[in-house]
C-alpha cells in the first residue's frame, strides 16, 4: 500500500502537501502566486518553501475549508484568491 509523504515538496508550481480531512488525504498545491501572496503580509522576499513554513497553519486550514466546502479539484491548488 502506497502512502504519501507528509512532508511538504517544492515543484516548479509551488509547494505540495498532504491533507487529511475526514480520513482522505488530499493532495494540495499552494501555488507560486499564492504564496506570494502571502509574501507579502511578511514585507520581505521569502522563497516559495520558507513562505509555505511560515504560514503553513493558515494554508492547510484553507486548504481544509476549500476540501469541506466541496472544491472538486485534484490537487486542491491555493492561488492568491485562496489568500485575501
């Protein structure tokens, strides 16, 4: 049996983790613009995993929200509207 990795992956799109809501898991991507996104409420130039560190509460509890609302994507991809 395969199981994910939980650690979060730097791609060419972003950051991609597992999330696990009601004993799924889920494949995610915080996309590159989202997490710039985020950049900017730290004021500084962060790299796309070190933005993901920072704010990973925040973005799996919005990835966690989009998944419990619904949201039929596979991954489940947080752009920047994801983060207002």
């Amino acid at each position: 049996m395969h199981t994910p990795s939980a650690k979060p992956r730097l791609t060419k799109a972003g950051v991609t983790f597992i999330v696990t809501v009601e004993f799924i898991d889920y494949q995610c991507l915080a996309s590159n613009e989202g997490l710039a996104k985020l950049c900017e409420l730290l004021e500084t130039k962060e790299t796309a995993m070190q933005t993901f560190i920072a704010f990973e509460a925040k973005i799996r509890g919005v990835a966690r929200r989009l998944i419990a609302a619904g949201v039929p994507t596979n991954p489940v991809v947080l752009g920047p509207n994801a983060f207002r």
